[in-house]
C-alpha cells in the first residue's frame, strides 16, 4: 500500500499536540485522527487511540512493522514541516 494523501490540520492550543493529520492509502481506504505531537525529543507521530474501561488507551489503528511505522511518521511529519514553512518566511 501506498499513501496517495495526506490531509493535515494544525491545532491551535498551547497544548503538545501541534496537529490532527489524515492519511489516505491507494486512494481507496482512509485512516484519520493520528496525531503530531511534540515531545521531549522533537516532533512523533501517535496513532489514533482509545480509552478503555481499565482507563489505558490503545491504538484503534498501525502499523505493524517498524519499517512502515518509520515511513508513515516521516512523510507526515515532512508533510506537516512543508506546512509551517510558509508561514516563517
């Protein structure tokens, strides 16, 4: 699979969450509410999650391999960077 989309919108709160991003795989299945999220050691990505009864979230949707999950944060992270670029110069 491939990801053909990647739709981002920033959050405006003084939070550690900088962005709630979308991403659409051939064009045909769509996963949203992933996140960026700016952590001690720069900018991650968290996959979409839930709270459960025991109060622990758990992702509802990712990936299983490492190197996907590496794909997946880099072109949404490179994607959301090319986004703030506009906005410094």
């Amino acid at each position: 699979m491939n990801i053909t989309d990647i739709r981002i919108r920033r959050v405006s709160s003084a939070g550690r969450m900088k962005a709630v991003v979308s991403v659409t795989f051939d064009n045909q299945f769509v996963v949203h509410d992933i996140k960026v999220v700016e952590g001690n050691n720069g900018y991650f990505v968290a996959m979409p999650s839930r709270k459960g009864a025991d109060g622990e979230f758990r992702d509802v949707a990712h990936p299983i391999t490492t190197e996907t999950r590496n794909m997946m944060q880099t072109m949404i992270l490179d994607a959301y960077n090319e986004q703030l670029e506009p906005e410094e110069a």
